[in-house]
C-alpha cells in the first residue's frame, strides 16, 4: 500500500473501512472458487463409471424382465382359468399386481437415474413416480395382512369362514385395498418435491422437503406405522393363532389315534405291565400279544413324528 492510499484509508471512518474489507474478500473468495470450481459442464455429464454402471444395469435388466414375465402370468392364469380363482389365488393376484406396477413405472426411471446426475424426467414424474412406488408398498403390506386374516378365520372359525370368506367378500375387500393405497399413499406428494439446484448450471434434484423437517418427520412415522408396526401386529398374532390351533389339532388326533391322552408314556406303563387294551379286543396269544404291541407303539411313534414335522414345516411356511 502506497503513500497516497495510506491517507486516503485514515480519511475513511469504520464503516467505510469495514466495507471497502468485505469488498475485497468477496472478491477474492469469488476468485478462488472460480479457479477451483472450473469445469466442463458437457465433459462431466458424458464421463461414466463403467465399472459400477454395468453390474447395476444387468441386475435392474434381470429385475425388470423377471418381473414383467412373473407376476404377469400370475395375473394372467387368475383372471383367464376360472379354476385358478380361488380365495388365496385372487390375493395373490392382487398382490402380483402391485408388484408389477412398482416394476414398471419405478425401475427403468430408477435406472435412468444412473446415467444423469440430476432429475431428468420433470416434477409430475418426480412426484408420480414415488405415488406410485408408496401405492405397491402400501397395498402389498395391507394384502399379506388381509391373506392373514382369511386364513385365520378358515382355521380358528370354519363355520364363519363359509359366509365370510366367499369370493365376493374377497373381491370387495380387494376394491377396499386398491382405494384404501391409493388414498393413503397422497401424503408423498406433499413431501416429495422437485428442487432447482446450482449456481453456475441449473440442475433439479427429486429429494424430500429438506425445509419441512416437522412434516418430513411425520411422513415417516406415518409409514413406518402403516407398512410396518400395525401390519406385523396383525400378522404375528393371526399365524400364532394359526399354528397353536394346528399343534392342538394334530396332538388331538395322535391322542384319539392311538386310544388315550398320553399314549406314549401308557404305552410304555401297559408294556411294564403286560396290560393291553387292544389284547383284550382281539385274542391272540402271548406272542401275537407283544408284535401287536410293539407294532402299535411304532405306529404311534411314526405318527406322532409326522404330525411334529408338519406342525414344523406349517410354522416355517408361516414365518
């Protein structure tokens, strides 16, 4: 700084001073992140990633083709074969459906997404895509719970089952759930927004409402009680219900089965005694005695073995 600009900074008061200051540092700072932040916008935007782009594609290409081809035809077989159209096949069907509309409008903008750094596709896409993506998720949760429910009501209460769960029933809840996702699914629109991003470029971003915490908040405690805490309720305890129902049926047969309560341990006790029941029906000798015993206690014991696997294998299927 010079003799001349020494004096003309002592004529100057603070706040002069103060902004002759900011001055200068804007003007650096401006400076710097020009140098630093030099690009080429169209050079960037044509530079991929190979490497991580080729796996990605290929699973999102086998998703999508697997996809169409499986739930298409379960929707097919149910709604062309009057034979397919049972209770459980008409959820499924529904349920088939929801996926595939979460495949066909969600997955190839999804893969679109990895060639552009920025939301290419407009703010009707931006919020329809995620509609339409919380739609599949919210119906599929409230088909699984309802398919629960049906089949605790054919196993718990068979007689209520026959007007409850007729086919008519199952298409108008079925309606009911369609109404009830796309309804419930609104409140995404309201959280997803389209942000204009950049200074230097103008670019769009599809995010959550960053500015709306409160409301971004209780969008998500709002789904997490819909698609998770109540669905998983209903369902853990329907199954529970389900599968102790089925453990007292299969223990009541093996009991009537072989002719008492406890047929393992009288078997064993009428052994020790030389006391059995079926001896006194038929009569035999002391040798036939025992083969019939014997070959009555492996049939029980087989018996029992089977209905403990099944009891086994409905609870996995259930899980």
């Amino acid at each position: 700084m010079g003799t001349s600009d020494t004096s003309t900074w002592k004529q100057l008061n603070s706040v002069e001073k103060a902004t002759a200051i900011t001055t200068v540092i804007s003007t650096r700072s401006a400076n710097t992140t020009a140098d630093e932040y030099d690009y080429d916008l169209w050079e960037a935007l044509e530079t991929y990633n190979y490497a991580d782009l080729i796996p990605t594609a290929i699973v999102y290409g086998i998703t999508l083709i697997t996809g169409i081809i499986g739930n298409g035809l379960i929707v097919y077989s149910v709604s062309h074969f009057r034979r397919m159209r049972t209770l459980s096949n008409v959820f499924l069907a529904s349920l088939a459906l929801a996926d595939l509309l979460l495949i066909i409008f969600c997955v190839p903008v999804k893969f679109g997404q990895l060639f552009s750094y920025t939301w290419e596709f407009g703010e009707f896409c931006c919020k329809f895509v995620h509609y339409m993506q919380n739609v599949s998720a919210i119906c599929s949760v409230l088909t699984l719970t309802t398919m629960s429910i049906e089949r605790y009501y054919a196993i718990i209460h068979p007689v209520k089952s026959r007007y409850m769960c007729t086919m008519s029933q199952t298409r108008k809840i079925i309606a009911f759930i369609w109404i009830t996702s796309l309804v419930a699914a609104t409140p995404v629109l309201f959280v997803q927004v389209h942000m204009e991003v950049g200074s230097r470029h103008k670019g769009y971003w599809c995010v959550r409402a960053w500015n709306q915490k409160t409301l971004w908040r209780l969008y998500e405690c709002y789904m997490l009680l819909l698609i998770l805490i109540i669905p998983s309720v209903v369902m853990a305890y329907t199954y529970k219900c389900i599968c102790l129902q089925l453990r007292g049926v299969i223990v009541q047969r093996a009991s009537m089965f072989c002719g008492n309560d406890n047929f393992t341990g009288n078997i064993e006790l009428k052994e020790a005694n030389g006391i059995s029941e079926r001896d006194t029906a038929i009569t035999v000798n002391g040798d036939a005695n025992n083969s019939s015993k014997r070959a009555l206690h492996q049939l029980c014991t087989a018996k029992a073995d089977e209905d403990s696997n099944t009891v086994k294998q409905v609870s996995n299927l259930f899980a």
